[in-house]
C-alpha cells in the first residue's frame, strides 16, 4: 500500500471517530489524530460540523491546534505555544516532519543550516538522521543528502493542507499555466504547418530540378545528332584506318634494319 492509500484509510477512520463525538471527547481525537505517526493530512478532520463547533468553547485551543498541525510549522508552533496545549513527543516530531514538507513546496534545495534552524537541531548529524529515519523511510520526501555542499535536495515531498485563502492563488497559477499551455500548442501547430509546407515545396523544387535535369540531357544528345552526324560511324573507320597505317609501317621499319645489318657486315 503507497503512501497516498494509506493517508486515505487513516482519514477516513478519524473523520468517522470525530463525527460521532462533541465537546470534550473531541479534544481527545484531535490529540490522537496529531500524534498518528502515519497521518499527515487534517483538513477533512478540520471541515466536521462537530469539530467546528469547538470554536469558542473551553476546548477551543484544540481546533487550533488542529489548524497548526493542517498549515503551521514548528517555529509558527512556538510563537503561540503559550496559548496552545503542550505537545507530547510524537506531536512534536509529526509537526517537525509537517516543516519539512512546508519548506520543500517552495525550495527543492534545502540548505542544511534553514533545516537546523526551522527544526531546532542543534548538529548535522542530526538533522541528516531525522531527515532519513523521520522522513525519507516514512516516505513522506525522497530526496539526497548533499554533505558537500550542506544541503537537502528535494525529489518528491507529499503535499500539506491547502491554506485559508490558497485556493483563490492555486486557481491563478493554474488558470495562468492552462495559458501558457494552450499558447504553447498554437505555436507547436503553427511550427508544423510551417515544416509541412516547407516539405511540400521542397518536394515540388526537387521534382522540378529533375524534370530540367532531363530536359537538358535530351537536348544535349538532340545538338550532338545534329551537329555530329554518323560520329560513331567516323570514329570506327578512323580507328580502321590508323590500325591499317601501323600495319604498313613495321615491315618498313624492319626492313630498314635489315639493310643497315647487311651494309655493315660488307
């Protein structure tokens, strides 16, 4: 079971415990549901008539606490510790692993010195064993460990609780990217038009050129007929007759040597 199923049981198993509570028992579940070592997500817990209904009761400082563990971090935890109840240890780290989470939606690089200040760590050694043991093996983040140069780089970090007023901004950025996305596609279309009808062109110069090619070839052999007439006939009777004319000249040659052979021997 991946990450995002198990997120889904754990939910739903909570946003049916708190549905069928009030008052004080409540306060119980939100306690519950934030120290889930496997619960990472509050907003549907948040949005139960029920838990609402907190608002403004003696047990108040639980929906808000509710609300930190849905958008907050660990230093926005100790701005308001004093009106918030005290945490237990899982709370803590569930809220320090929230952090994380926090500063990779905008950061895929996290310098190793924001993580110990965020996270109140005091060493590397530390923080590099939290970010593998807490949050890497729990699969909320993968990412490497960058010891050269002090720093976590983010390959995939689950999504927290859409913030009051977000949706309005991640409206925005979608309606701007659904933009520039369909402007994308009219110039990929324009591009390919453009190569297709480049290719028709090139296709008709190319059988154009080939057409002249043999335009000219038959006009050359054309002007050679007319202007050399029985040129191969010609050719043939040269080559008799200089074949005819070395015939004649070796016997005289040789005869010649003969005569000279003779005179000397006188």
């Amino acid at each position: 079971m991946d990450f995002e199923e198990r997120q889904a049981e754990h939910i739903d198993y909570f946003v049916k415990k708190a549905s069928t509570l009030k008052g004080h028992a409540l306060a119980n579940v939100v306690v519950e549901a934030t120290s889930h070592p496997s619960l990472f997500a509050f907003s549907e817990i948040l949005a139960i008539p029920s838990v609402l209904e907190l608002e403004g009761t003696e047990n108040s400082a639980f929906l808000d606490l509710l609300r930190m563990f849905a958008h907050g971090t660990w230093s926005e935890y100790k701005n308001v510790a004093g009106r918030l109840p005290q945490l237990v240890p899982d709370q803590v780290l569930k809220l320090k692993q929230l952090t994380v989470l926090t500063l990779a939606e905008t950061d895929k690089v996290l310098p190793y010195d924001t993580l110990m200040q965020e996270l109140d760590v005091s060493n590397v050694r530390e923080l590099e064993d939290f970010l593998i043991n807490d949050c890497m093996y729990v699969g909320i983040v993968r990412g490497k460990l960058n010891q050269l140069r002090r720093c976590f780089e983010v390959q995939f970090a689950a999504g927290r609780d859409i913030r009051p007023g977000q949706l309005g901004s991640m409206i925005d950025i979608l309606g701007n990217w659904l933009a520039t996305s369909d402007n994308l596609l009219v110039s990929i279309q324009e591009k390919i038009k453009w190569a297709d009808t480049m290719g028709e062109i090139d296709q008709k110069h190319k059988k154009v050129v080939e057409e002249r090619v043999e335009e000219v070839k038959k006009t050359l052999s054309m002007k050679a007929d007319i202007d050399y007439p029985g040129h191969e006939e010609n050719f043939s009777e040269l080559g008799g007759v200089m074949d005819h004319d070395q015939d004649r000249n070796r016997p005289k040659r040789r005869r010649h040597r003969d005569r000279t052979e003779g005179e000397s021997l006188g």
